[in-house]
C-alpha cells in the first residue's frame, strides 16, 4: 500500500488551507480560538446540571450508605416539606415585590438624577453608596438597627408615631425588614441602568413635548417610559433571575427565622447540603433552575415583543 497516498504531507495540507477563501479562513481561525471556551464552559456549567440532575433521583447521605435509587420521590419529598412550601412562598414574595419597587423607584431616582441642577456628579456618586455597600455588612447594619432593644429604627417609630412593634421577631415584619433593605440596597443599580436609557433619548423630543404644552407626567408617560421599555424589561428580568438566589441577605440578617420565615430556596438547599442529604439539595436545585429558566423564557418573549418608536 502506497503510505504516500495514505498520509498526505504537511505542504498538500497546507496548501489545501491557502486554497480557502478569506472568509472561510477568518470562520476556521474563529473556531479554533472559541473552542477551548466553549469546552470549557461546557465541563463549568453542562456537566454540574448533568451531575445535580442524576443526584436529583438518587438518595445519597455520605453519612448513611448506600446510594440508592429514588426516582421522582425527592421531588415528592418537595411538595409535601412544608419548610420548602413556606421558603418558596416567601422566595416568591421576596423576588416580585422587590423587583417591583426596585424598578419603580429606580425610575424615580434616574428621573431626579437626569435633572440639571448644581452637583448633580455629587448626587449621582453618593446615590450608588447603598449599592456599593457589600450585601452581608448591609445585612448586619440592618440586623442591629431593626433590633427591637436597641435599634435606631423602632425607637423612631416609637418616639415620631408612638409604634410599638417587634421587626425581627414577629414573621410577617421580619418579610417586610428582609425585603425594605433589599430594595434599599439595589434600587441604585437599577436607577443607574435607567439614568444612562435616558440619556440615550433624544432631547429634541423632549424640547417638542414642552412647545405642545405636556405636562412632566404626559413626558413621562409618553416619551421616557416608552423609549425605556427595552431597557425595564432587561433590567426586570435581570433582578428577577438574580434575585431568585439571593441567600446572603436572609442568612446574614436573620438566619432564616424566626422559624422558618425569611427561609429562601438557597438557603434551603445550602441547609440540606450541610446536612449532607445531596440528593434532596439536588432536587431542590433542579426546582430553581426551572424556575429561572421559565422567568427567562417569560422574559425575552417579553422582549421580542417590546417596540419603540422613535
């Protein structure tokens, strides 16, 4: 058997390559330079869901031997803990709310920081301070001044509305303190993703509406929000799906309690996982990423339907 024909060399290789077109080459040598990101990326994200989705049907406690298999009856297991009942609700509840008040605020603050007025460099500097703040010191800060004995925020409501109440005792104003400081530390981000939209809009529109005689509400209505809408819908989402794995600002602030009130999903799997019951933490983890995965389908269908007139 003739080896030269069965091994061609390196030149005829070579050669083969320089007969390419130059696009076809620049498609070659882009190929080449993604592939190692793509694999890798793919052992980084492909392989771990592949991992978590077979535990998810296993029960496996290094602690109590052997690994077995359970079918569907980890998530069977979901549906009737009634901690993972209450820590959904409450991740739900933590995830809209906030979003919500973070988008509606963070218009507000942009619209203000859009103004002209004298330091408004400064304005705009010292709004971000919240957001800059690191979430678990934000938590502690908080944890100290909603403290029923020596908080700056209860003896407020005490002395200015005579309000006696407990923050981080009670279930229902530990949600309400968990979410307030939430918003609180991310409106910033939100209100400085929209304050760069709007300085993406024409002024000349603006300058149009004022001639006509709108009002700042009118201007509102029909030129910034409408010229934003890409951009609130990005954004939305964007906190939506982020928030959905919020576990530092719970644990940090109140440990989950009291009971079981302030529990989000993370901090259910992160427990569970501690626990060293990885096939029930897998379960849960399969539940969150449906979960995102259905709040990102939800929203770039959003999206694509969202039109702006200029």
């Amino acid at each position: 058997m003739n080896t030269s024909l069965s091994n061609p060399p390196r030149s005829v290789t070579r050669r083969s390559l320089w007969n390419l077109s130059l696009a076809q080459r620049r498609y070659l040598l882009a190929a080449g330079l993604l592939l190692p990101v793509v694999l890798l990326r793919l052992f980084t994200t492909l392989y771990p869901f592949l991992q978590t989705t077979f535990l998810s049907t296993q029960k496996y406690n290094p602690a109590f031997p052997p690994q077995s298999y359970v079918g569907f009856g980890n998530f069977e297991r979901l549906f009737n803990d009634i901690v993972v009942q209450q820590s959904l609700l409450f991740t739900i509840i933590f995830v809209f709310v906030s979003t919500f008040f973070q988008v509606v605020l963070g218009l507000a603050v942009a619209h203000l920081l859009n103004a002209p007025f004298r330091l408004r460099g400064l304005a705009r500097s010292l709004s971000l301070i919240p957001w800059a703040i690191p979430m678990v010191v934000a938590a502690i800060g908080f944890r100290w001044m909603f403290d029923d004995q020596f908080g700056m925020i209860p003896d407020i409501l005490r002395r200015v509305f005579g309000l006696e109440t407990t923050w981080l005792i009670n279930p229902q104003n530990a949600r309400l303190a968990v979410v307030l400081v939430n918003i609180w530390k991310s409106t910033p981000f939100v209100a400085l993703i929209l304050l760069a939209g709007m300085q993406g809009i024409s002024q000349d529109q603006y300058e149009a509406a004022k001639v006509d005689g709108a009002t700042w509400w009118q201007t509102l209505r029909f030129i910034t929000i409408p010229m934003l809408l890409p951009i609130i819908v990005s954004i939305s989402m964007y906190m939506l799906v982020w928030q959905l794995a919020v576990f530092d600002l719970p644990y940090a602030m109140t440990g989950g309690g009291p009971g079981f009130a302030t529990t989000v999903i993370a901090q259910k799997i992160f427990q569970e996982i501690n626990s060293l019951n990885y096939g029930y933490a897998a379960a849960l983890g399969v539940v969150m990423v449906a979960v995102v995965a259905l709040i990102g389908s939800i929203g770039l269908f959003i999206f694509r339907r969202v039109e702006v007139s200029s």
